[in-house]
C-alpha cells in the first residue's frame, strides 16, 4: 500500500528478470520462481543477460525500463526542508540564517502550508494571508541562488479552501468513482473529499494546467507526496477500466508523467526535479527524485537507508534518498545532535542532500556541531565535478549513483549481503557510522586495493577487514588506487557558482594503468545529450616505481565553454621524489612537493580545443 512496487529480480551473477506488470501480484522466489498477479492481461516477461556483472547488466536493464534525463545541477546542491514552514517571513528567515551562517544553498521545500493549512489539500493555490507576495519571493530567491520546491497531493478535500475545486472536480467527473460512478469517498488524517483520477485525460489536463500557472509563478520544482497513493479505496474504479488494486502501483508514474509532460511542452529548457515517493518499473523515466517517506528520526530509521537506495539503484531509480536527520519526532528523545551528524555524513554522499523533520531541521539548530556540520555540507559542493559526472553515467548507462560492493565483481555473491557500506561511483567507497555512540566500525573491502583518503599512505585490499577508527567528526571515506577524483576547491554560495574552466584533479597513483572519464556540458540545457553538446574529458595515468605518466584528452564541445581550463592536480602518495615535471615536453617549474605527505602539486592550463592528447610526465 506505501511502497514504491517494481517487480523485478537482479542476481550478482549479473542477469535480471522484470515483469511488465503494475497490478497487486505476489513473487516467491523459491525453485521454480512462482509470479502470481491479480491483471486482467497475460504477463510478459523479460530476461536481461550480460557480461557477468551488475554494471554490465544496468545500461541493458535500464534500456528496457528507461533511463532519468540528466538533473538540474542544483538538485545536487544542498536542499533545505520542514514541516513546514508557514508563512513568507519564516521562508526568508530560514534562508537569510543558513547564509549568515556560511551555508551553500540551492533550494527550499515548501510543504502544505503554501495553500494555506492541511484542512486545504487540493487547494493548489497560495494562501494570501501567509504568502503575502508569492511571486516576489520565489523570484527573489531565485536571484538569490534557490529554488522553491511545493508540495502537491493526490486528494481534495471538503472541509477547507478546496472545497471549489472538489466541487468541480465532481461535476466534470475527473474524481475517482465508486462502483456506482458516484465519486468515490477518501478519507486521510484531515478531512474527507475525492481524488484526482490520473488515469483520465480530463483530470490530467486540469492539473497540468494549475501546475503550469503555478511553475510560471516562479516554483522552481514539485514534490507529489502521499502518492503511492497513501489512501486508495479498493472500492474504487478508475476512468481507464482499472480497479484501485490493479491501478495503484502505476498512479505515481502517471500522476508524474503530468509534470514531465508539462515541462517538456511548456518549459522545454528547464531541468525538472520532481519528488515522488510512489510508482512502479519505469518511474524514473518522468525526472523523479525519489525518497524512503517519513522515516524515523532514530538510529533504526537511519540503518536501512543505505538498503534503500542500493536496492533502488538497481531498480533504475537512481537518485532514491532520504530525509537527512529523520523526519518523525521520538517524542522522548526529539533531539540527537549525535545521530544528526551521523545522517548528514551519511547524506552528503547520497543522491539527493535535504534536510528534514517535524522539527530543528535546518544544520543551525545543532550549534555545538558547527565545526563538523558545515564543512560536510560544503563538501557536497567541493564533490560536484565527480557527482555531475555520475549524473551522466545514469542519464547515458542507468548506473546508480549507489552501488553494492559486488557491483564490479563477476559472479561474486559474498559481498551480497553487505548493507552498511557502498561504492559512490565507481572509485569512492563510504562506511558511514550508523550505530548511537560508537567511535568506531567493522569494514569489508571489495575488490580493488584501497586508499584511506584521510591517510593515503594506507591502503586496503580485498577481503580485508578492519576496525575503523570514527570518532564523531570522521566519515570513513576510501578511494580505489588508481582513480582520478575531480574536485571544485573554491567557495560556492550555490551550484551557480560552479565552474567547467576550474578543476582540482586528485590522482592516487597505482602501478599499471587506469583511467576516468570527467563529464561537462551546460547544465542548464535539456538537450546536453540528444544534442551532443558535451566534452568528456579522459585522465589516463601510468604509473611505475620512478615515473608517472598522465594523458590528458579532451573530446567533444558545448556553445558555453571557455577556450581552456585550469588544472590543479594533486598526485598523492607520490612513491618517489620527483626531480622534473614536464607538460608537453615543457618544464614546470613551480610545482611543490611534501615529502612528508608524499603530495606532488603543480597547475596546468588545458587547451579545450587541442586534437591531441596533452602528456603529463614525472619523473
């Protein structure tokens, strides 16, 4: 009743099966697997194969199911959210306190109280008392770096300021019937009313209209909430023929497909964020950012999270997250700096970073954690580089931006069950401490030998298991020997700050060869892709005792970009000291080398334009 259903199976030995089915069904998967579904039709099947592996298998999996447009660069930004701020001075307030205090920002959820209070729902317009000015203030902090998100439900209620539009509604038969074609009752925690039948054209165009009124207002992005739905009468008949039961999985896509729809015919140059919590295969196709509901704000609401959106992944919903800091209140502990901290770890490396909960919400509210607070919250900003990149693995392959261990691994089935730890893309691994009061944790490595970002002089390798030191302050954080990271080491107020000419390049040198692949375009263009109106930019590093080699090839190019870039690499844990840095077989003679860190820096400016590969030597 309030999951998001696919039903589809994914094995580590690298092959899948997705039914094409949305109705109530069951799956057991005992020998043989048995499907059972309550549809009306036959049920295709499809097996998926591939090389082995679960990368391999995502780019086939998700061409059948679809694949999420590249996002609004500032979806990846920092988002605050609460329930609820009321009023257009509390709004301003709460982003005025977050830039005073330093905070980087890109956007503000805006939950019921925008039409007013909860008896409202179905509303869908602001309540003038509260939002003096709506206008004005959307466009404002859209000047100011951040967008607005509202919220929107599947109901409509009688007994407040909705009651015009339910009436309408019924009179044009665009609500969910009963079996006598009588609009069918709903009844949630405020009121009683209808809901909006999104399986019939009518009803779709009605809200696309409200909802394009409102976008020309100035709302920067959508949150459809309770859309599972939360509340389906089974007595319910829908437009299409379909009863609740065998409709309900595949309202949330539909009920997206709107404002997809929407953006595309109306804004066709905007990116489009789109918050869903309910829908089936294929979800992801309609610009959804889904999140795990209104989980506790508990350590047991916060282990789960990282199942959550690993099983998500590889469902083709990439950007599965969750409300940072927990968003129920325990009302005999409301407030746990401690496992605020934890969550936040936890969230600067997960798809989506929004803050939310009934109260203290906002990073401010925990002032003894300012110290390890903010810098995790400007680190988000500091990972763009790499994060906007794996946005583009998902638009162009389906790879989650979450991945199991065994993501890599052909055929292996012991990291299967690994679920409090991740790869973030293909070279990061997190370990986020998720247990109240431990200073430490128990790490597997997969495969790969890996590096202590924090200490790059140690390294692990698979199989390997440790006891982590992690007081409060530390995110166990790894890197795969071999990766490039690119990074944004300058100060950002919000993701319009970001820069394509400027990049730190930390290489973490390993004997052999290995390589990354950098993506940019401008991220305010739909068509970045279809057009092909990117660069790649490809680091390739040979390393051996007494060198390193770097190549260095641009491809491809974007109306936008600047003519060159500035590099700044940093090669840590270099294992020699280095006596000549050539670029091109030009000396560079300011480069700096720590021998105690055993970091080399040096700074280039790379030629976008250049049809050959630039070569980095050291020797």
């Amino acid at each position: 009743q309030m999951n998001m259903t696919m039903p589809l199976f994914l094995s580590s030995n690298g092959y899948a099966v997705v039914f094409d089915d949305y109705a109530a069904a069951n799956m057991v998967m005992s020998n043989p697997i048995v499907y059972t579904t309550e549809a009306k039709e036959p049920v295709s099947y499809y097996f998926i194969n591939s090389a082995g592996t679960l990368a391999s298998l995502m780019p086939k999996l998700t061409t059948l199911t679809g694949h999420q447009p590249l996002p609004p660069l500032w979806s990846l930004g920092y988002i605050t959210s609460k329930y609820g701020y009321r009023t257009q001075d509390e709004t301003i307030g709460v982003v005025d306190t977050l830039k005073r205090s330093g905070y980087p920002l890109d956007g503000i959820v805006l939950d019921l109280y925008w039409y007013g209070k909860e008896q409202d729902m179905g509303r869908l317009s602001w309540e003038p008392s509260q939002w003096r000015d709506h206008r004005r203030m959307l466009s404002d902090l859209k000047k100011r770096g951040v967008n607005t998100v509202i919220i929107s439900q599947p109901y409509i209620l009688r007994n407040g300021k909705g009651l015009d539009n339910y009436n309408y509604l019924r009179d044009n038969g665009l609500l969910l019937k009963d079996s006598t074609g009588a609009p069918q009752e709903v009844t949630i925690w405020v009121g009683e009313g209808g809901m909006f039948d999104v399986s019939n054209p009518n009803t779709r165009k009605w809200l696309k209209e409200r909802y394009k009124q409102l976008t020309l207002d100035g709302v920067g992005g959508w949150w459809g909430d309770l859309g599972e739905p939360e509340v389906h009468p089974e007595s319910g008949l829908h437009a299409n023929g379909l009863t609740t039961r065998q409709y309900h999985n595949k309202y949330g896509n539909d009920w997206s497909k709107i404002i997809y729809d929407l953006y595309k015919e109306e804004f066709p140059d905007r990116r489009l964020m789109t918050m869903m919590r309910g829908g089936t295969t294929g979800l992801q196709q309609y610009s959804v950012f889904p999140w795990s509901t209104d989980v506790s704000r508990s350590w047991g609401g916060l282990q789960p999270q990282i199942t959550i959106m690993l099983n998500s992944g590889l469902s083709g919903l990439g950007y599965m997250s969750h409300d940072v800091g927990g968003f129920a209140i325990d009302e005999s502990a409301p407030y746990d700096p401690e496992l605020y901290v934890r969550w936040l770890q936890l969230g600067t490396f997960s798809p989506v970073l929004r803050t939310h909960a009934q109260r203290t919400a906002e990073p401010y509210n925990y002032p003894e954690q300012q110290h390890i607070i903010l810098p995790l919250i400007k680190e988000r900003y500091r990972w763009l580089p790499y994060n906007y990149t794996l946005a583009y693995e998902n638009a162009t392959d389906g790879l989650p931006l979450v991945r199991p261990l065994n993501f890599y691994s052909h055929g292996s089935a012991k990291y299967d069950d690994i679920a409090d730890e991740y790869l973030w893309g293909r070279d990061v691994l997190v370990a986020p401490v998720l247990t109240k009061g431990a200073t430490k944790r128990r790490i597997i490595f997969p495969e790969g030998e890996w590096i202590d970002i924090t200490n790059p002089e140690t390294t692990y390798h698979e199989g390997d298991t440790i006891s982590y030191a992690a007081p409060l302050e530390t995110l166990p954080l790894f890197v795969r020997a071999g990766s490039f990271i690119p990074t944004a080491d300058y100060p950002m107020d919000n993701t319009g700050d970001y820069r394509t000419d400027r990049y730190t390049i930390n290489y973490y040198p390993a004997e052999g060869e290995s390589s990354y692949t950098l993506y940019e375009d401008n991220p305010g263009s739909t068509s970045s892709l279809s057009d092909k109106e990117y660069r790649l930019v490809t680091f390739t590093g040979e390393t051996t005792p007494s060198s390193i080699n770097i190549k260095i090839k641009a491809t491809g190019s974007y109306p936008e970009s600047k003519k060159t870039k500035k590099l700044s690499f940093v090669i840590h844990r270099t294992g020699f000291t280095p006596t000549s840095v050539t670029v091109d077989d030009r000396k560079i003679r300011n480069y700096k080398y720590d021998p105690t860190e055993k970091t080399l820096r040096f700074e280039i400016t790379l030629d976008n334009d250049k049809e050959t590969p630039s070569e980095i030597r050291v020797q």
